[in-house]
C-alpha cells in the first residue's frame, strides 16, 4: 500500500476533526529537549511542540533514534557504543509496472538465483516488485543514493531473468511506472528507549522485505507500546519518567526479543533465496520444497506467527476473524 494511501486511512480514520486537528504532516524533528515533567521537540521548520513522550517511529534514518542516543550519552549512559552497527547486504530494485496481461493475477512468484532474486505479483490493473541483489561489498553508509548510470548497470545485470513463468526481467522493466534502486538495512537496536523518548517499527529493527513483515513488525511494537502506555495512564494520568521508564522496558525487552526472531526469519530467507551458499541452496530449493509446500508454510507461518499476535487488551470488541483463529497468548 502507498504510504499516501495509508497516511489518508490514519488521518481520516480517526474519531472526528479533533484527532484531524493533533496530526501535523511535513513537520520534521530537529531536537528534543527534556523538560521538568514531559518533552519539547524543535522542529525543523521553526518553533517547538510540548508533550509527555515521544515515539520515534520515523524509520531507518531514524532521527529520534540519533537524538535519543545523544541524550543518553549526555547524561553518561554509553548507549550508542552498546549497539551494532546497522548493515546493507542487499540492494533492492523495487517499483510498479503496468499490468502486462499474459500474467497471471493474484500468485506470488519469487525466483532464486546465485546472489540475486526477484519477488512479484500482479492485480489486474498492475504489477509490484521487488529485485534483490546482493552486495559485493557490505556497507553501513546507510544513506547511499544510486545513480542512472548505476540503475543501468542493476537492470542490465537482470536481462537474463524471469520474474514470472511467462515474462523476463526485460518485459516487466519496459512496462514500469516507477523504479527505485535502495539498500536494504539489516539491525536490531539494543535500546529502544531512554528516558521520555521511546522507538518503534524501523528505528530499532531493520530487516530486507524478503518476508515483508516489517510493517507487521513495526505494527506489533505500536500495539504492544500503545497497552503499556494505556496500562500506566490507567493507573496514573501524569506518569513521572521512572514509571513511564518501568513500562518502555518492558515494552522493549518482550519486542526485542520478538523481533529478533523475525530479523532472523528474514536474514535467513534472503540468504536462501539468493543461494548465498550451497547449503542454502540445498535447503531452499530442495529440502523445503520437498518436506512442505508453499501453502502449507503460509499456514504454519499464520499460526505460528501472525494469530499469537498482540491486540490492544483494552479495546473490548469481536476480533474478525478468517480461517485461522486469533489466540491470546
Ligand atoms: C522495497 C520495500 C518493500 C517492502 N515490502 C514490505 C512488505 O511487503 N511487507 C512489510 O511488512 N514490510 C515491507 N517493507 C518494510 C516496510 O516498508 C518498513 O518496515 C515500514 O515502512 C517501517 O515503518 P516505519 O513507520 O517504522 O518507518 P517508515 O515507513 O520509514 O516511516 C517513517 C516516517 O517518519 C518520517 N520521518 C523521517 N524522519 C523524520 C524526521 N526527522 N522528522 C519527522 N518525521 C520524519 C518519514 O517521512 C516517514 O513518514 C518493505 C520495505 C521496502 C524498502
């Protein structure tokens, strides 16, 4: 979904004017100041906002994340020492093409190949997709902005290449609409909090879309931030830090952990479909397909992962529910 179309979901699904009123779109961070009792964030257009928290959910380049490990320091914690850095292995050409109507609607088809890979499906007006490669050389520069010639250089190497049974790399690259030519990040944060400012989705876990879970990812942490949020304001409508600092941990520590494991699905998934080694190519395409099928590993994924998701517990209501039944874990 694009994030224009997503944007207008959130803002106009929201109560009435007065939710419309609190969100300010085109407005960007440039600091944040801790006051007696809450926040105050200077932005980048002038002026400033005062609050209780902040959530920095403003992506990989996460600039709260830098100001937060900044603030940190300041007051002699060692945070941005403690963390990994984050890394690029893959890039990833993605974009959307015109529906070319030999194709066949509402599959997903994904192709392996030796350090490189494609992923797309088709509706019937268009195509999205995602070609991946891997790195020969891992970076940390995670700002690195491609150039036309090096965008030529990304399609010419796929010429060879069938994204779906009846059309080549070639074909789709002809009938796109747009292209972007990125890298991909790969991290996990060991802090996702300090003191009122607290991360969530792509600020504190970053992972390839191999799997496409980093929306759910970032999702799960949204939730399960919003209950213990809602958890301490029950209790107590003006939390002081330490309270509010009692319940970022806990939020950090059972989503760390969360989402280490989806980091990981994700790093080996991309692994194996890039055939980064002869195991994993042995395991990828040979052994899984032999011992499940496609569906059958969705299935278990939507067990496994997706129905033990978190839900807002203070939200009373009947869950819809499809052919896998939600649980509460
Ligand atoms: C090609 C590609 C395909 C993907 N496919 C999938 C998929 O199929 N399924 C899936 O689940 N995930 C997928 N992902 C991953 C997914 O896009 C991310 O995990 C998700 O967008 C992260 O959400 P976020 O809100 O944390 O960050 P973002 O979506 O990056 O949003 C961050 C927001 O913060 C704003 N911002 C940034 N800096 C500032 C600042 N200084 N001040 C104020 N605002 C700021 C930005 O403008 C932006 O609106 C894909 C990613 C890529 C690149």
């Amino acid at each position: 979904m694009a994030q224009s179309k997503f944007r207008a979901i959130i803002i106009g699904g929201g109560p009435g004017e007065d939710t419309k009123s609190k969100i300010r779109t085109g407005a960007g961070i440039k600091d944040i100041e801790a006051t007696k009792n809450g926040v105050r964030v200077h932005l980048t257009s002038g002026g400033f906002v005062d609050g209780s928290i902040v959530i920095g959910a403003d992506g990989v380049h996460s600039r709260t994340r830098d100001i937060m490990q900044r603030l940190a320091e300041e007051a002699g914690e060692g945070f941005s020492g403690e963390e990994e850095p984050i890394v690029s292995n893959y890039q990833i050409l993605y974009g959307r093409a015109k529906y070319v109507p030999k194709v066949e609607i509402g599959n997903f088809f994904e192709a392996h190949g030796t350090y490189r890979s494609s992923q797309i499906s088709a509706d019937k007006d268009r195509m999205h997709f995602g070609i991946y490669r891997k790195l020969t050389c891992p970076t940390t520069d995670l700002r690195k902005e491609y150039s036309k010639d090096e965008v030529a250089e990304f399609v010419e190497a796929f010429s060879d290449v069938m994204v779906m049974p009846n059309l080549s790399f070639p074909e789709l690259y002809e009938n796109c609409e747009w292209i972007r030519l990125v890298n991909q990040h790969e991290g996990l944060m060991k802090h996702w909090y300090y003191g009122r400012v607290v991360l969530a989705g792509d600020s504190c876990a970053q992972m390839t879309a191999a799997v496409g879970l980093g929306v759910n990812n970032g999702i799960q942490s949204a939730v399960l931030l919003v209950n213990k949020i809602q958890k301490v304001l029950s209790n107590d409508p003006k939390p002081d830090t330490e309270t509010l600092e009692r319940a970022f941990e806990e939020y950090q520590n059972t989503r760390r952990e969360e989402s280490r494991v989806i980091c990981d699905i994700a790093a080996k998934a991309i692994r194996v479909n890039t055939w980064d080694s002869y195991m994993s190519w042995f395991l990828g395409d040979v052994i899984f397909p032999w011992m499940v099928s496609d569906e059958k590993l969705m299935a278990k994924a939507g067990y496994e992962l997706v129905r033990g998701a978190h839900k807002f517990d203070f939200i009373e209501g009947d869950l819809k529910s499809g052919k896998i039944p939600w649980v509460t874990l």
